[in-house]
C-alpha cells in the first residue's frame, strides 16, 4: 500500500514536473513566436478598367431656312476610368454633311445632302467646329474619375439654307452617324 | 389658393420649355464597360491575349461588335486609331472570340483575343481592339445616328528569334521648349521626342533649372508616357511661377526611357519682373544645324568665349563675346557649359546680360561658381536667339595648383 502509495506520489511529482516544463517550454515558445515575426508581403495590381455612358440619337426636327441654327440638347457621355483616358468624336461623313436616308440606309446612287456640315462643340466650350471622318478629340488628358466618374457634355448644330432640298418622299430623312469613342491613353 | 395652383402650374409650364432641348428628341443611350482597358504581353504566335471583359452596366441590351484596328497616337499620347488596310500582311494581327454578341442588361461576356505574328516579325505591334456598342432595338428614324465604343489598347511585344535582330525602343528628342501656363501660373517645359526603334518607349523626365549662379531654382518631373515607334511624344514638366523670380535661366530636360536616361537638351528663357516668359520653341535638329559656322551673315552670334588657357580652377573667370548685326536690339539669353574631357557635362549656369544695340559687341563677364579639379575641359557658351541658338566653344586646363589652393 505504502509503496503504492509512493508510486503514485512519484508519478505526481513527475506529472508537476512535466507541468513546469510544459508551461516553461510553453513560454520559450511564446516568447520564439514573439520574437521571430514574420513579414509577409501582399502585393496586387489594379486592372485598368474604363466605363462609359454614351447618348443614344437625336432628332433635330424640323430645319426652317433663313432661322437660326437648331442646336440639340446637351448630349452627356459619363466616362469612369482608373487611368488617364480621353473622348473622341467622328462621323461616318467625311465632309460632316448630312445626307439622305430613306428610313433603312443612306440613298444610292446621288443622295442628297446638306449644304453645311454638322456642327459640334462641348457644352462649357466657345466655338462650334464641323464633324468629320477624322476622330477629333473631345477631351484630352482627362485624370482617372474615381467612382463618381466625369460627365462631358456635347451640343450639337445644324443650319439649313436655300441650298438644301425638302426631301420629297416624307420617308427620308437627313442623316449622319456620330461615333463617340472612349479610350484611355497611352 | 386658385392663384397659388395657377402660379405653381405656370411656373412648371415655363420649367418645363426652359428644359427641353431645342427642337431636338433623343432616344435612351447605352453603356459599356471593358476591363482590361490596356494589355501589356509578350507574345508569340497563336498566343491569347485577354480575356476582356466587356459589360453592360446599363438598363437596356445592347448589342457589341469587336473590332480591331492599328494603334497610333498625337503628340499627347491620344490614341489615334485607323483600320487594317490588310491585317493578314501586318507584322502581327488580333482576332476576337467572340466578335459579335448581345449583352443583357447587368451581363457580361469574356472576349479572348488571338495574336497571329507573322513569320520573322519581332518588335512592337499595337493593335488596338474597339467594342463598338448599339442598343438591341436600334431605332434607324433619327437625323443623328449615334455609335458608341470603347476602346482596349495592347501593347504587345514579339521578342526576336534570331541573333542580330533586336526590339528596341530609340527615343530620339527633337525638340524643347518653354511656354507660360497662363490659367496655373506655371512655366510649362516641352520635350517632344521620336520614337526611332521598333519597340513602344516607356518614357518619363525631369526638368532643373537654373540660375546665372548656377544654382537649382526648381525642378520637375514630367509625367511618364508611352510612345510608339515611328510616333512623336511630348512630355510637360510643370513650374509653378512662384518657385521662379525674375532673371535668366536654362532648363534641363532629362529624358528617360524605362527609367534610364537617354537625351537631355537645355533651353534657355528669361523671366521678367512681371513673371512673364517669352515662349520659346527649339527644334534640335536646327538648332545642332545652326550651330555651324554657316549660319546667316545677320544673326547674332558667339563671337569668342574666353577662359584662360591654364588657371587654378577657382573663380575661374569666363567671357562671352557676342555680336548682334541684326537691326534690332537683342536681349541676351543662353548659357554656358563646362564639359571635361570625357565630355561630361560638369558644370552649368544660365547667361543673361544687358540689351545688346545693333551693331554694337558685348561681352558678358561671369565668375564660374564651382571650383573645378585639374583637368582638361571645354566652356561652350550658347546664345538663345529667337527659336535658334548659337555656340562657341574654347579649350582649358585646370593646373594642380587649385589642388595646392584648396588644401
């Protein structure tokens, strides 16, 4: 019974023992993970992403000859970008004149057009300048939008004089494409 | 109340004709959006690029036609794009997968972008990939058709294959200038420079200018951009005016390509007390054409620089003749340069004087600022006139004695 009894204090104290060391052992790894940190870089990279809203057509109505030019609602293109981007602006007539669509497709052979071109200018600028088949920009250099993005608004003009032709056929119309095209920069 | 009802209707009416357009009608516009909106890669044939992925973000479908065309830019980077005459013959051209699809409202579609290189093609190719957009129920009754596209620019990389054949990148600077920004107040500095390689240069800079003392008033960098072969770019530092007080001074434009530094040029401009500039525009290639002796009987010139032919090195006295047998009366400008024997540039400062009459020589008399170490070297003073400039140069050597001096 006593050496039993002995047994089992032996294997007490030996479990103390094992206790200490454990918790001692338990320290000196606390104290290890404490000291040798590990520094971990995370790096990533951000796609260049570019979103733009763009108008859909207009109709000018009617042209009277001898009024003044009719000038369409602001056209608003709204750009988000995370990089420098620009807007442009064409038209699918290299002369910018408006020429005579019968409701499908411009008129073959001999369409009649307009005199003068279709005028084009951004809302906040001075001048109005004619559309043509060359990309004219709109904007330039324009800083990346942040989320809220950045709105450039176009207006549009276009005169008619005695030179211009009612178009018989109620039909037809006088039409030009405009293509809007936005881009970041290189 | 009948009048506060009529009143308030009143005003709507009138709100209303305020806010309609003109004699115009418009029909609901589309949106698209692409990501990667640029593409970087090395490829080699039958690589795929991408994918892009094109969305609508908008509230109605729309229907998306891909196309490619060669990629091109103005001297601000903007690209300028014109259509394959035949894509098959170019060095390197992209076909879409898909091409054409229709995107519902919120959806979006993966287009993968195949690179087919013509055999022995290396260098850069620039395609650039447009997703034309159109609603689904387009309508064909308006007076204004409007396309709308957004545009993906790659720049793509074919590396050679054979030995002797290299892709390079050979920005060339052709031309400097300064001009007032007038709506920042700032003093804006122009590098323009061709890319003569066969591969895009990653291009970047940095502007010093300097005082008639030789000290830095201000400095600059000029935003990175990329230029394409067989393409000129510009790139602006910017100065604001209140960093640059009256006097005469001389930028130097460094430019570099992938951040290592190819070309540098200077100009030289003069503030006035208004904290005005003249702009001032240097065509290089002229400019290092003038520079010979053949240049006009009567344009003014660098008659003869002067330094002695052997001094310490310290306050080392330089002079500068100048000749004007123009008509009209000539405001000096220009600068002066020390360059040792390994032609480095070690040392330079901005040269101003009093008008020069018609006629008349003058001599600008300076102090060279920094002490210079025994040596062989050269002073090159420029005279800016106009857009143009003219130099002289003379030899010298800096003796041990500045050694003794200076312990």
């Amino acid at each position: 019974m006593k050496r039993a009894m002995k047994g089992r204090r032996a294997l007490v104290v030996s479990s103390g023992a094992m206790m200490v060391l454990c918790v001692l052992a338990g320290t000196c790894f606390t104290g290890a993970q404490t000291r040798d940190q590990a520094v971990v870089p995370v790096t990533c990279r951000v796609v260049a992403a570019l979103e733009a809203t763009f108008p859909g057509a207009v109709t000018l109505g009617n042209l009277n000859v001898g009024a003044p030019p009719v000038t369409s609602a602001p056209q608003s293109v709204t750009v988000r970008s995370n990089a420098p981007w620009a807007l442009n602006i064409k038209s699918d007539a290299q002369d910018g004149r408006l020429r005579q669509w019968t409701g499908t497709a411009y008129l073959t052979p001999n369409p009649k057009m307009l005199s003068s071109p279709l005028e084009w200018k951004r809302q906040d600028g001075a001048e109005f300048v004619a559309i043509s088949g060359n990309e004219a920009t709109v904007v330039s250099n324009m800083p990346p939008t942040g989320s809220a993005g950045t709105t450039v608004s176009i207006v549009f003009r276009q005169s008619a004089s005695y030179d211009d032709e009612a178009l018989p056929d109620p039909g037809h119309t006088y039409r030009i494409e405009v293509t809007y095209t936005a881009t970041q920069t290189y | 109340m009948f009048r506060t009802s009529l009143s308030f209707a009143l005003a709507m009416m009138v709100l209303f004709a305020v806010a309609a357009p003109s004699g115009s009608a418009l029909s609901a516009g589309i949106s698209i959006r692409v990501s990667p909106a640029s593409i970087v890669a090395a490829v080699q044939d039958g690589d795929t690029i991408g994918p892009i992925i094109v969305a609508n973000p908008g509230d109605s479908a729309i229907d998306i036609e891909g196309c490619v065309q060669q990629g091109g830019h103005d001297e601000g980077g903007i690209p300028v794009c014109r259509p394959y005459g035949n894509p098959s013959a170019e060095g390197v051209f992209v076909t879409l997968d898909p091409a054409e699809f229709r995107l519902s409202p919120g959806a979006s579609r993966a287009v993968r972008a195949k690179v087919h290189v013509t055999p022995g093609f290396s260098g850069g190719a620039y395609p650039v990939i447009l997703f034309r957009g159109s609603p689904a129920t387009r309508s064909s009754g308006h007076q204004l058709g409007a396309s709308s596209q957004v545009a993906v620019l790659t720049l793509l990389t074919v590396t050679p294959r054979r030995q002797g054949v290299r892709a390079e990148a050979k920005p060339v600077l052709v031309s400097v200038g300064v001009a007032q920004d007038t709506s920042k107040a700032a003093i804006k500095v122009f590098a323009t420079c061709e890319n003569k390689g066969n591969l895009h240069a990653d291009l970047g800079g940095v502007v010093v200018m300097r005082q008639q003392d030789g000290k830095v008033a201000a400095e600059a960098v000029m935003p990175t951009g990329v230029c394409l072969p067989g393409y000129r770019r510009t790139l602006i530092g910017s100065v604001a005016g209140t960093c640059i007080g009256s006097g005469a001074y001389v930028a130097e434009v460094r430019v570099q390509s992938s951040g290592r530094e190819v070309e540098s040029a200077l100009v030289a401009f003069r503030v006035d007390d208004g904290n005005r500039i003249a702009s001032t525009h240097l065509d290089l290639g002229a400019s290092r054409r003038d520079r010979l002796p053949s240049s006009g009987p009567n344009t003014p010139r660098v008659a003869k620089v002067s330094v002695p032919a052997v001094s310490s090195g310290w306050n080392l006295p330089v002079e500068v003749c100048l000749e004007n047998p123009n008509t009209s009366d000539l405001d000096p400008i220009g600068y002066v340069e020390i360059w040792d024997y390994q032609m480095r540039r070690v040392g330079l400062v901005a040269l101003g004087g009093a008008r020069v009459a018609p006629g008349d020589p003058a001599v600008i008399r300076l102090i060279w600022p920094e002490p210079l170490p025994p040596g062989y070297y050269t002073a090159r003073a420029t005279l800016q006139w106009g857009n143009q400039q003219k130099s002289a140069s003379t030899a010298f050597v800096v003796g041990e004695s500045a050694v003794r001096h200076k312990g």
